[in-house]
C-alpha cells in the first residue's frame, strides 16, 4: 500500500477553518479523503415515495480507496496523533467496525502502527471483510471479551505494553467520536452550506443521520448551528441506549463547543435546544446490527431507484426512518436530506490475500461464514 505524503500544506484549506481562520492554527489536520463529497437530488426515490425533495449528501465518497463517514473524523485523530509525535493508535469497536477498519486503512498510509480492541457482534459479510482490511494494513487485532463497560481498562492494557516498548501510543475511543474527531462533522456542515451558496443543492429543512457513538450527529448540529443554518437535524438510533443516549450527547456537544473555543475564542457559543437531540428511537429493532425488515427494504429501494449501496446496521434504518417521514402528507414542503455515512468503495482487491488463519480464533467465524 503507498505511503500517505506528510506535507498537506497544498491541499484547500478547509470550510471550516476558512470561516475560523484561528481554529487553523490551533487544531491539527491531515489531508487524507476527497472533498466536498457530492450532494445530489434522489428523484427516481423521491418519486417512489410521493416527495419532491430529496437529497443525499453522499460521505460514502470521502476517500477514493475507502470512504465512509470515518474518514471526516480520521483527519483530525490522525493529524493529532502524528503533531502529538505517536507511532502507534489503539482503538475500539464491535468485530466488524467500519471505525477499527478505516482507523487501521489511514493509519497504515501514515506510517502508524493500528490496533484494534474488537468485541463479538452480530454476524453479516461485512464483519468479516472489515476484519480482514484491518489485517491487510498490518493492524494487531484482539478479541475483547468483557462488557463493553470495561473497554477502557482493556485498552490500558495495550497502552501499557506499547510504552514498555518504547512505543508512543494514541488513543482514539469509540467510532472516534472524541471532540477532536467530532470537528470533522463541524468541518462537513460548513461544506455543506459552501454547497448551498453555491447553487448545488437548496438548503434542507430536516436531515437525517444515523446515532451510533454521536460524534456525526453531534458535529453536524454544532457546524449547522456555528454556519448560521438553520435545519433540523433527526439522528437515527441504531445501538442501544446504553451507548448513545440523550444525557451523553448534550454533555459531548457541549464538551466539543468548549474545545473549539479554547482554540478560537471567536467560535460562537452553539447551543442546545431543551428538546434537542430529537433522536428517532423508532428504527433500532432488536438491537446494534440486527437488521430489521424495513431497513432491508429502505436499502433496496435506494438501490433500485438510484443505484446506491447502502448496508443494514446503520444507514438502512436510516434511511426506513427518512422514507417514513417523507410520506407524511404534512412533510412533503420540507427539503429532506439523507446524509450518507456508509463506505461506498469496494475493497475486495485489499483483503483478497489475507489467511485469516493467522488471526486469533475468536475472529475465524466471521470470515468463514461470510
Ligand atoms: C460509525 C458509523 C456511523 C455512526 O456514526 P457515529 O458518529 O458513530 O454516530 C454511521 N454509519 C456508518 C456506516 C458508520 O460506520
């Protein structure tokens, strides 16, 4: 795999450091995906359910090897890691994490040594196929077998290990949704209104995200809010309360509003409403990766209407949820976006080599039952 160049200093700079210039100085950043990702009218879906006004922003373009809604976030992660001199990055999820797999795919492109603490999930394709990209990018893949409540002493674990070894390890939580992880988000929505000034799409009055660690949801309602736009923004629940709830969304927004103000003090104070998040709790079905039937036929009808490949754990509810509210005859002025967070890019010709074999053994039944 080729190695990622240091130097961005050639690439645009971003939104929303454009807006912030301060933020530029301050937040490390590495060039590592493709923007703006495209935005686009969905008539041929539109059509189907009876609404004229359709959009997708599809962030399954962000990178043109692997995309995905990760991506965003790994530009900040990995540019602090690399300004914070690390060799390596520890991080976190369920066996077939797009994060633990987009994680490992950059890191290795930086030079930085990946691994990934995974704990037993639900079993579908693509659980094996991120855990084999995972090893094709050289990371240390562990099995994790207690409570996901005991992830952190879990990760010391590994922390301590590298350090003995002279190793300077950076730690990225869950799904990467830190504050530094969740300005990816802010930076997006400040593309996002870059895209409506510029005649592209019209500005949405609803946008709908999927809920999994918040940090996408939480970074988009920080971004609309610091970019003067005013939409609703509707995340999706698609993991248990236990995980993302209310309470821990208005603490990590409120938490990513301070850090942005400590590096610019000009960065507006965004708030909350009472209400605010609106999370949809409608669409979850039995739980985190459990498929559900009308997320299976939300996922074939965008395929059929636009040719877009979405996946059942989180954007296939997603998109259930979005398709119900658009039916509503009550809705049918409002400018709907569906905001896509799923990795579009086929990987195959990365993994094709891998022996799963060699990995431990909690992880062979993913891959052969695939
Ligand atoms: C991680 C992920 C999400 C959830 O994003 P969060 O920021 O963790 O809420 C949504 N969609 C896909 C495809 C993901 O991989």
């Amino acid at each position: 795999m080729k190695m990622k160049s240091f130097s961005n200093s050639d690439s645009p700079v971003l939104p929303l450091f454009q807006t912030f210039p301060a933020l530029k100085e301050h937040i490390p950043h590495i060039s590592l995906g493709r923007f703006p990702t495209p935005v686009r009218r969905m008539a041929a879906l539109g059509k189907k359910l009876g609404h004229p006004n359709l959009y997708i922003k599809d962030d399954g373009l962000t990178g043109s090897e692997l995309g995905g809604n990760k991506v965003r976030k790994l530009e900040f992660l990995l540019g602090d890691a690399i300004k914070k001199k690390a060799t390596d990055v520890i991080t976190f999820g369920a066996a077939g994490s797009n994060h633990c797999a987009a994680t490992a795919f950059y890191a290795n492109q930086l030079g930085l040594t990946c691994t990934s603490i995974l704990i037993a999930q639900e079993n579908h394709s693509y659980v094996g196929k991120n855990i084999l990209l995972g090893a094709a990018c050289g990371a240390e893949l562990h099995h994790f077998s207690h409570p996901i409540s005991a992830y952190i002493p879990g990760i010391m674990i590994y922390v301590r290990k590298l350090l003995k070894t002279g190793r300077i390890p950076y730690i990225i939580p869950m799904g990467g949704s830190n504050p530094p992880g969740i300005i990816g988000y802010v930076n997006a929505a400040f593309e996002l209104k870059e895209q409506i000034i510029s005649g592209y799409i019209p500005k949405p009055d609803t946008i709908f995200v999927p809920m999994g660690s918040m940090g996408t949801a939480i970074g988009l309602m920080i971004g609309l809010k610091a970019a003067g736009l005013t939409c609703k923004v509707i995340p999706v629940r698609v993991i248990e309360k236990t995980v993302a709830n209310k309470e821990k969304f208005r603490k990590l927004f409120h938490t990513t509003v301070r850090f942005l103000q400590q590096s610019d003090s000009t960065f507006p104070n965004v708030e909350l409403e009472s209400q605010e998040p609106i999370i949809e709790e409608g669409y979850l079905g039995k739980g985190y990766a459990q498929y559900t039937r009308e997320g299976k036929d939300a996922i074939d009808l965008i395929a059929y209407t636009e040719g877009i490949r979405l996946e059942g754990t989180y954007t296939g509810k997603t998109l259930a949820a979005l398709m119900d509210y658009a039916k509503k005859p009550d809705k049918k002025e409002e400018m709907l976006l569906f905001w896509n967070t799923a990795n579009a890019i086929d990987f195959s010709s990365l993994i094709k080599d891998v022996d799963y074999r060699r990995l431990p053994k909690a992880f062979h039944k993913y891959v052969e039952s695939s």
